[in-house]
C-alpha cells in the first residue's frame, strides 16, 4: 500500500507534515531529533498524517518550547502542559497519546461519513488527554531532565485537519 499524500506532493499534491513519514506499508511515523544530541525521539506509528503531526508537534513543544512555534505543523493547537522540563519517554508519552486521541477522532469521523475536518471536538480530546498525561510526569516535583524554560499558558482557538 502507497502513501497518497506522499505520491500527491510530488505533483503539488496534499501537505507534507515536518517530523512525518509514510512507511511503505501505508502507516503514517513520527520521530524527532533531541536538542544537544543525536538522538531521534520514536514518537509513535498512525494511521492518519494528522495524528503523526500533532506527535511531532506536541514533543517539539516539550523538548523547545512555545518559541519554537514557527515549526510546527498547527501552530494554533499547542498543548497546555505545566513546564517543559520532561524526560524523553514522558515526552514519547504524551505526544503519542496526543496523536492517537486525534487519530481516533479522525477514524471515528471517517466512518460516521461526518464532514473531514477536525475542528474544537477534536481539540478538546487532545487537551482533555494532555492534561491527564501530565500527572504522572517524573519531574514535576523540580527535578530537571531537560533545559528549563518558563512556558506562559497557550490556548488553543481552532484547528482544522483535513483528511486527504
């Protein structure tokens, strides 16, 4: 099974996503290069290219903070988590549980017929699980994993994902 989206792109086809790639089987990877190493961060396998960018999305906000906004794919749907300062696997954690709450709203609409955008239902899934992901972060009690910056609450206006 081919990638549409990926096969349409080189025609000026759909979005490309940044931190986003189709497997040759059809399956949608994200993965993310640790600031100060070489390491790549596995975010999580999906069956859509949203969710896989919102993984990207979500662990680039963990890892560099809301100043890195210029880079991410929605920019208007940042997850509200209470510091940035998180271990690689809570990292992995929350940006996969992020995509996957997307992933089954996508799933869910696409089978329902409904209209192919996400819009604020989708949103409030993904906060609604960041923000129960958060309580069981290690390091939420001052200790430090990664650089510490001060984050100012985002909210998140509206996101639409279009299915290709």
């Amino acid at each position: 099974m081919n990638c549409p989206q990926e096969e349409g792109n080189s025609h000026g086809g759909q979005k490309r996503y940044k931190g986003v790639r189709c497997r040759k089987w059809g399956k949608w990877v994200s993965e993310i290069r640790v600031p100060g190493t070489r390491d790549r961060l596995w975010l999580g396998s999906y069956s859509n290219p949203e969710a896989a960018a919102i993984a990207f999305d979500t662990a680039m906000f963990c890892l560099r903070g809301p100043s890195s906004a210029t880079h991410f794919n929605f920019p208007m749907c940042l997850p509200t988590l209470p510091q940035t300062n998180m271990s690689p696997k809570s990292i992995r954690k929350v940006a996969s549980n992020a995509a996957m709450a997307v992933d089954l709203e996508l799933a869910q609409r696409a089978s329902e017929g409904s209209v192919t955008t996400v819009n604020e239902s989708a949103v409030q899934v993904l906060q609604t699980q960041l923000s129960e992901d958060t309580d069981d972060i290690p390091g939420k009690n001052g200790e430090s994993y990664l650089r510490e910056e001060k984050t100012s609450s985002i909210s998140v206006d509206d996101m639409e994902i279009y299915i290709g």
